[in-house]
C-alpha cells in the first residue's frame, strides 16, 4: 500500500507546483479589455459633415 501512495502522492505535488506556475489565460476576459471605451475627438467627413467627439466601444 505505501508503494502506491508514495508515487501518488509526488505525482500531485509535482503537477500542482507546475499548474501554478502558468499564468491561466482568459480569452473573453482578454476581448473584453481591449473594447473598453475610447473618446474619439470631433472631425470633419471629406463631404464636409462635422462628427462631435464621442465614445467608441463602450
């Protein structure tokens, strides 16, 4: 019985001390972070249309 549970038992230690040191990744999270909003700053169209400043992406 101990010559099972001595392998076992190093068995999660080793693959708990290598699950943390990898940082886990979030890929929604990630997408969400760069779609925060953006204030876009007033300009003026080619036809000659004024665009007022406004928040892009909120």
């Amino acid at each position: 019985m101990k010559k099972l549970l001595i392998p076992l038992i190093l068995s999660v230690v080793v693959a708990t001390s290598v699950s943390a040191d990898q940082k886990p990744t979030y890929p929604a999270f990630d997408a969400q972070v760069e779609t925060k909003c953006q204030w876009i700053n007033g300009y003026t169209r080619k036809d000659g249309t004024y665009v007022s400043g406004h928040y892009r992406g909120c």
